[in-house]
C-alpha cells in the first residue's frame, strides 16, 4: 500500500477508535 492509503487507513481506525472510547490517539506521522 501507498503511504497515503497508509495514512488514511491509520485515521479511519483512529477516528473509530475516539467514537469507541471518547479519547484521542496520538497522531502518526510516516
């Protein structure tokens, strides 16, 4: 996979993972 699709995929989970719990992920930068 592409970094982009790579980073996209990291904000979908991280965006699901803030709706799950209510807190925020440290972002990732590749």
């Amino acid at each position: 996979p592409t970094g982009k699709e790579l980073n996209f995929t990291v904000q979908l989970f991280s965006n699901l993972y803030n709706d799950i719990t209510g807190k925020t992920l440290p972002t990732v930068n590749f």
